[in-house]
C-alpha cells in the first residue's frame, strides 16, 4: 500500500507543512494520477494574478 500525501494545489501562496504543492494545474494531474492523495486543497483563481489576469 502507498502512502497518502496531502496536496496543495495553489499557484501563489506558500505551501502549508505537511503538503505537496502543485504550482499548475498539469502538476496536479500528474500528481493525482500517480499518487494517493489523502487530502487536497484547490486554488480558486489558479492560473490568475493578484489583478485576476489569466496567467499562462
């Protein structure tokens, strides 16, 4: 059995101890495709800046 990682998907903000971060949306898939993930948080405007500006 694997172990289960948590992870923070956030293309900002620090990432919290105890977490993986993902800095894009495509880390995060392969993230997910390759690991058990026990918790997961999502950033809400992921691939904006501060001005909400599409980031890509």
């Amino acid at each position: 059995m694997r172990d289960k990682i948590n992870l923070y998907v956030d293309d900002l903000r620090d990432c919290p101890d105890g977490f993986v971060v993902a800095r894009t949306y495509y880390e995060a898939i392969h993230i997910l495709e390759t690991k058990e993930v026990a918790i997961l948080t999502l950033d809400h405007d992921l691939g904006e800046d501060v001005d909400g500006v599409r980031v890509t």
